[in-house]
C-alpha cells in the first residue's frame, strides 16, 4: 500500500507577518475631548458684556435720554419724581412743534436738565394777558387742555419775541412753574433741546406716553 506523503506548506517569515497583522486587534482611535476650556468661557462672558455696556452707551448718548421732574412744574402732565424717557432722535430730520414736551439744558445754568412744555416757535410774537396766550396777534387765545388749573400767578401782561432758532418754555403747572416768564435768558436754543419727552415709566402707576 502507497502511502502518500503530505507536504506540509513552507513557512516563511513572510507569511507569519502576514498572520500577524491579520489576528491583531484594531487599535482604537482615541476620541476627541469636548472643549470646555475654561479661558473660553471667561472671554465669551467678557465679549458679551462688552457689547451689552456698548449697546447701552449707544443708546444713553445717541438715542435715549433719561430725566426725572422733581417739582410739580409740569403738574398733571408729569408728577413730581415721575421718571420719563426722551427721544434724542425725535429732531433730527423735523422741527420741534408748539406743544411738544422737551428736555433741555437750562439756559441760566446749563448743568441741569429742564423739562417744560414748547409754547413759542422760532420768530413769532407771543403776548401773555390775563393768563392767556396770543400768537402772533391771533385774536383767540391758544388753547391749553394740559394746564392743571386756573391760571392766577404771574398771567402777565408779557411779551415775547421769539429769537431765530429758539423757543420759549413754560410749564403746564403755571402756579407753580419756574420757566420763561422768570428767566434771566428767556429762550432756549435749538442746540440745547436733548430730547422730545416721549413716556413716564416711573412709578410704574404713572406709566404712559405723554402728549
């Protein structure tokens, strides 16, 4: 009987390499750790609170402006320590009107601010009688819903002549009211008006747009 011979397969280096890197195990890529520094999230609290303080000087110094009336000048319109805001922009492109509400560098001393009721417009003639206002020689009073009471202090006879590029003030409390009629410099300039008074937002039962 034959027996047959079996030859074995040589092995080589070549081949034990191969075996090699085919049973070894896939190594891992390790995974990424999620960026927590801790130099990032102090720069994006500094970044924001950087925009938030610019947006907020923007708006104090270009857009808004923040007053309060601390006497009853302006009675019932606004109430003495009624907070209100005013509109920086309001005459950038049109001209204050008669009756708007304006906040302004006081002209006897600039270092305060004023709030009072715009009465006379640039060029006109305004005579006060009997505590009545005359336009320009209109034979009918101005009508003057806002005052708060009867006017019986200081009703006149005044008269005014209204300067090119400025205004005269008076408040709506006229009883109790320190503005033109007691100034040493009567009118107030274009230049020196911050704002148009637009709402008291302060106390929050005073709270409303203002006409």
């Amino acid at each position: 009987m034959e027996v047959e011979n079996f030859n074995e397969p040589e092995i080589t280096e070549e081949v034990l390499n191969t075996q090699e890197i085919k049973g070894s195990p896939k190594k891992k890529k390790p995974k990424k750790e999620p960026e927590t520094s801790i130099a990032r999230e102090i720069l994006s609290w500094v970044l924001s609170f950087a925009v938030a303080l610019l947006a907020t000087v923007i708006l104090k110094d270009y857009v808004i402006i923040n007053a309060n009336v601390p006497t009853g000048s302006m009675e019932n319109t606004i109430m003495p320590g009624d907070r209100l805001i005013g509109n920086r922009l309001a005459y950038l492109w049109s001209e204050p009107e008669r009756g708007d509400i304006v906040i302004f560098h006081y002209p006897d001393n600039e270092n305060e601010l004023y709030v009072k009721r715009i009465i006379g417009l640039p060029g006109e003639t305004v005579v006060i009688e009997d505590g009545k206002i005359y336009i320009n020689g209109a034979e009918e009073p101005l009508e003057e819903p806002y005052l708060k009471e009867t006017w019986t202090n200081r009703t006149g006879p005044y008269y005014f002549e209204v300067p090119e590029g400025s205004y005269l003030m008076l408040g709506d409390n006229r009883n109790d009211s320190l503005d033109a009629r007691y100034w040493n410099n009567t009118y107030v300039k274009k230049e020196k008006i911050l704002g148009k008074a637009v709402v008291v937002y302060w106390p929050i039962q005073n709270f409303g747009k203002l006409e």
